[in-house]
C-alpha cells in the first residue's frame, strides 16, 4: 500500500461496482465523451494541419515567396545580402507588367528577368536555360497555357508593350515595346503558366532603362512560405518595401485557418460537456458516499484529504479518457487513408499531418479541464459534517 490515503481510496471507488448505477452511468458516459472528443479533435486537426500543407505546397511551390524592393532606384546590386537562415534562395530579378501582342489575340501578362533555370522553379526542367535567353537576342520563354490560348510555337514573334514605361515620340506618350523571339515553352498545371513571360535579365533591363550593374530588388524563396513575417526584421520598412504571396494567395489560408479554428472550437465543445459530466457524476457519488466519508473522517481523515479523493478520482477519469482518446487519434490519423480505401474502394485520400505539439496541448488542456470540473463536488464533499451525516445512521 505505497500509494497515498486519498489516491488509493479514490482507486478503490473508481473500480468498486457502485450501487448507484445511474452516477456509474453518467461516469462512463463522461469517460466516452472525453475518449471520443480528443480523438476527433486530433483527427480533424491531423487533416486540417495535412490540407493545409499539401496547399502551401502546390499553390506556392511556383510562386515567389516574397519580392524585395529598394526605396532608392536605381537600385546597386550588392555583392551580399541580408541572408535570413530561413530564406532558400535570393534572386535578383527585373519584372514588368506587359500587354502580349500576337498575330492570334492579345494578352496580359508578366516579363520577369532570370540568369538560369534555377531562379524560378516554372524553369526547373528547362536546361541550359543560357542558350535560348542569350544575352541582347531579346527572346523569350513562355508557359504551355499561354501558348495554347495564342496558339503559338517555338519561332513565333510576340509583340511586349510595357504599360509601365513609356517613350515621347511625335504621335504622343507611347508605352515602350518590344519584338521578342519565342525561343522555348515551359509546361506546368499552374495558373502561373498562362501569364508569366521569362527573358534574359539584361534585356528586360534594357527595356525599363536600367544600368547592367543595378536591378529592381530580389525574389525571395523561403523554406518555410508562412515565414514571410519575419523578413521585416532584416529588410527594414524605410529602406525596403516588401510584396509576398499573401496578396495574391492570403485570402485562401486564411479562410483555411479559419475553417481549421472552426472545427477546433466545435469538436472542443463535445470535450467540454463530456468533461461537465464529471461535476454530475462525483456529485451523485458525494450524496452516495456520504456516511462512509463521515466515518472517515471520524477516524481522521481531514477535511483536504476528503477533496483529495474526489479531485483524484477526477483526474482518473478524465487522464484515461484524454490519453486513450489521444492514442486512439493518432493511430487513426496516421492509417486514415488506408482506412477510407476500406470503407470507400474509390481512392479517396485525405492528406494527415500530426503536429504533436498541438497533441500535447488538447490533452493537457482536457486534463485541466477535468481537474478542475472536480473542484466543486470534492469541495462539497468536504463540507460534509460526520455528525450530521451519521445522525439516522
């Protein structure tokens, strides 16, 4: 008997076949409720935190992550920069807005300037990326969906009015243009493909009247996409301004993460009336117990060590119940999809992410939560007098 007075005596309640069946009832009850809500919560946040980032991948991957540009233009490229260790990569890039001109139709779209393929992952397949954006040839590579809505080959000449710079000629301000040689398509399932334009670094350049040794800013890959927040520490406001993916693609994580809160908030609803169930239960068992706490009492037990037990037996139920339920959702978030194959054949597949730090803070907070649900009924408990308890005994 090592255990401590008010936990082995809590122990034995909680195993003892109580002869109120109903409080054993309502107990059992609270216990499922709690197993069934954490579990559901870690599977809901399990999906949620897998949607999540199966989006950051596919809708980011081709995007920039962050654009950085100078207040002070011309802009002096550098020979180091601010390098964050969270940053992956920094490219210097020259970007303008364009209108593209073809004997098929006319288009909007986006000339940026690149050195190689490796300063945009649109380009990843595209091997020596030098040869067909040679330097002064003013050629161009451009998407697969842009090439089939102009109906456009390899060869072709586009037309490039650059709407943001313009020249005075004898017929009024005309925006600046340029012929481009189409010198090769990229293919991609993005949206990026029907409007992003690449050319040679220097003659995008030439084309917004910059100097071979200045550029308009960097293009900034992060490792992590939602880390964007933190580049205002090293690209400073007065000196930088600063556009990130979340102008074009914000309003869509943020309606993910309110989803995500959302469902949080119901399923933590559950876990609240099911922990609420402890009150009714170790109050039904203070009013069944009350003359064997007297006669407790009467061979001194105090009054904290009365609350000790029902606070104890609390924790017993709602510990087991948060750790089983906890258990129960992680094996069923890691074999989710192995287990919709079985129920549904159609290769429907739910992408998982477990995030163990948010595990851990569902059960410490349903324990919490359960400890203190035990609060009023071991005080009630306390309060009992062994005189008046005992009097029809």
């Amino acid at each position: 008997m090592n255990f401590k007075i008010p936990l082995f005596i809590a122990l034995r309640y909680w195993r003892s076949k109580s002869g109120d069946k109903f409080g054993r009832l309502v107990t059992n009850l609270a216990s499922l409720g709690i197993v069934l809500g954490v579990m559901a919560l870690v599977i809901v946040l399990s999906v949620m935190n897998g949607l999540e980032n199966t989006q950051k991948r596919n809708l980011l991957s081709t995007l920039p992550h962050a654009i950085v540009t100078p207040n002070e233009r011309p802009w002096d490229v550098p020979k180091s920069l601010p390098a964050p260790n969270f940053i992956d990569k920094a490219v210097v890039i020259n970007r303008a807005n364009v209108i593209i001109q073809s004997q098929q139709g006319i288009n909007a779209g986006q000339l940026i300037g690149v050195q190689s393929n490796s300063d945009d992952p649109l380009l990843a397949e595209i091997t020596n990326l030098s040869d067909y954006l040679p330097n002064n040839q003013y050629n161009v590579v451009i998407g697969s969906r842009l090439a089939q809505q102009l109906n456009l080959n390899i060869g072709d000449k586009i037309r490039l009015m650059i709407t943001e710079n313009s020249q005075y000629t004898p017929f009024g301000r005309v925006p600046v243009q340029r012929l481009f040689t189409i010198s090769e398509i990229y293919y991609s399932q993005s949206e990026a493909s029907e409007y992003i334009l690449f050319a040679n670094l220097s003659d995008v350049g030439r084309l917004l009247r910059l100097e071979e040794t200045t550029a308009q800013g960097l293009r900034l890959f992060l490792a992590d996409p939602f880390q964007v927040t933190e580049l205002a520490q090293y690209f400073p406001e007065n000196n930088w301004q600063i556009n990130d993916w979340r102008e074009q693609k914000g309003e869509f994580f943020q309606a993910v993460r309110m989803e995500k809160n959302m469902m949080s908030l119901l399923i933590s609803l559950i876990i609240i009336v099911a922990i609420s169930n402890i009150v009714t239960s170790l109050s039904l068992m203070v009013v069944d117990k009350q003359g064997e706490i007297a006669i407790l009492q009467t061979q001194g037990l105090t009054k904290s060590q009365v609350m000790q037990i029902f606070v104890a037996q609390g924790a017993i139920v709602g510990v087991i119940g948060a750790l089983l339920g906890g258990g129960l959702g992680l094996l069923i978030a890691q074999h989710l999809s192995e287990i919709l194959n079985f129920i549904n054949p159609l290769g429907v597949v739910l992408p998982t992410e477990v995030a163990y730090s948010q595990v851990v803070i569902v059960l410490l907070s349903s324990m919490a939560l359960s400890l203190l649900c035990t609060l009023y009924p071991a005080y009630r408990a306390a309060k009992i007098e062994p005189a008046e308890a005992l009097r029809y005994e």
